[in-house]
C-alpha cells in the first residue's frame, strides 16, 4: 500500500471525511436492520419447529391407538412428519450456524467503526484545518504590504519587481521542485474555467488580497531563494530559514511554499488526448490573480495526456 496520496483540492479531503461519516452511519443502520431481520427469521423458523414437533407427538399417540385398519396410514404420516422435523432440524442449525458467523464478523464490524472512522475523521479534520491556514495565511508579512482594492489590481507585480530599478526575471527562468513545471497561461481553458470567479466575494476559502500577497511574496521571496541555493526546494528548508529570522509559519516562508509546493493543495491542470488547452482541476482562483498580476505563467502540477 502506498504511504502518501495526491489530494487535487481541499474539498476532496471534506468530501471524504463527510463521505466517511455517511459510510459509518449507513453501516451502522444496515447492521440493526440486519440483525432485526435475522431475528425475525430465527423466531419463525424455532416457532415452525416447535409446531412440528408437536405434530409428531399427536403422530405418536394416534399411532399407540391405531386399529389394524388405520396403523399403517398412521405409522406413513408419523414417518412424514419425523422426516419434516429432521429437515427443520437441519435447516435450524444452518441458520444458527450463519448467524454466529455473521455476528462475529457484525461485531468486528462495529468495533472498527466506532473506534477507527471517528479516528480517521477527525485526523481528516485535522488536516483539513492545516490546509485551511495555509489559505489563510498573511502573506505580505515577508514581503511589501500589497493592497487589494479594486483600483491597484494588476499593478502589484510590476510596482515590487521595479521598486529597486531592476527588470524582473522572466518567471519561465525559475526553476521549480520535483513534480511542478511552468504552465503558459495561453495554455489554460480561461474562458470556461475561470468564468465563475467576477469578483472578490467569490474568493471563499482565501481571500483575493491574501492570495495576491501570498503570490507576490513568491515571486520575489520564494522563488530567488530556490534559484539561487538548490537546498531551498523543500518545506523544511525554508521552515528552517523562518527559524533563523525569527517568524512564524503563518509569517513565514515556509507557509508560503507549501501553499503552492505542497503535496496537498497545489495548482493542478489536466489536458486530454488531443486537447489544446489546460483544464483547471485545482488552483481557479490563483490562475485569476495571475492573470491580473501580469504573470505569464503559472507553476503547477500537470497531466497532460498528449504527451504519453
């Protein structure tokens, strides 16, 4: 079994923690529905028997005073009726013996579903709350403050990278970790992917000027770093740096690369087997705030099946 998953969104981590709990309580319904029916069944099944057996009782005494002429009817229906019990005898022990088996494996059952799921949930849960701060992070800490309103949009990129009179490096020079590869944004289903996202109120899980920050910061932050020192591609690495400077995950550097390098929420395209363009699996939002930065590109993890 594998030791990791690539998660494509955040939402898939909360559909499976949900999905989790519908599983524990439909099982947990399916087991009292089952165990209804099996007793029910038994019930029937012993009431049948205990009729039976009477049956060959009343066989027995007409047989014990039967005349010449009516013994032999009596002695075929008491072998009838034996023969009937023998078979209800037969099938009463099947049905008791599936019903242990089945209890034991019921119970199993039940153990791993009270003890286990909760468990797996609320580690999901946790997860899922880490993944959340990394959308929340206050990313302009480490790098100029970048305003959000409505005006400024789109002259974030330009004002950071010519505040010390220098040209920026084009963003495709930059080399990423293991996995990711720069995506031309020409390349990405704009139109029909991105079409839901008009305004700021449609960024929900981070805010437009947190993810604005948080991209500016890597442009001019992040991504020098690991150009200039190969060491710098990896989360530690820059947790360590954090450490060094005094400043908090949520502060920090690190936070900042796991937000787009991370094994969890990355920008994620796909583009089938004779296709042009991207689709946008995950990353919708930082695709837009891209594209008002000026950027060119985007990093992201891709399966692009035009090139199996």
């Amino acid at each position: 079994m594998a030791e990791h998953a690539d998660v494509g969104s955040l939402q898939a981590l909360e559909d499976l923690e949900a999905a989790l709990g519908r599983f524990a309580a439909r099982g947990m319904d399916s087991l009292g529905d089952a165990h209804a029916g099996i007793c029910r069944k038994r019930e029937l099944l012993n009431e049948r028997y205990r009729e039976q057996q009477c049956e060959v009782s009343r066989c027995i005494d007409d047989c014990s005073c039967a005349d010449e002429d009516s013994s032999a009817y009596c002695q075929a229906r008491l072998v009838e009726a034996e023969s009937a019990l023998a078979n209800l005898a037969y099938w009463r022990q099947r049905v008791e013996d599936c019903h242990n088996e089945y209890t034991l494996h019921s119970h199993r059952f039940a153990g791993l579903t009270e003890s286990l799921i909760p468990k797996a949930r609320g580690w999901l849960k946790g997860k899922i709350e880490i993944l959340r701060s990394y959308g929340a992070l206050k990313l302009d800490v480490v790098g100029d403050s970048v305003e959000s309103t409505d005006s400024e949009r789109g002259t974030t990129a330009s004002a950071s990278s010519t505040a010390q009179g220098q040209s920026p490096k084009p963003l495709m020079e930059y080399p990423l970790p293991r996995g990711f590869q720069w995506v031309p944004l020409h390349e990405v289903d704009l139109r029909n992917d991105l079409g839901g996202i008009q305004s700021e109120a449609d960024f929900r899980k981070a805010t437009y000027s947190t993810i604005l920050n948080g991209m500016a910061a890597l442009r001019k932050e992040v991504l020098p770093r690991m150009a200039q020192d190969p060491r710098m591609f990896t989360s530690d690495s820059f947790a360590e740096l954090d450490r060094q400077e005094g400043r908090s995950y949520q502060s920090g550097l690190q936070g900042i690369f796991d937000a787009f390098f991370g094994s969890m929420d990355y920008v994620y395209l796909e583009r089938g087997k004779g296709e042009s363009s991207f689709s946008v699996i995950n990353g919708c939002h930082r695709i837009v705030v891209a594209q008002e930065m000026g950027w060119d590109a985007i990093p992201a993890r891709v399966k692009d099946l035009n090139q199996v």
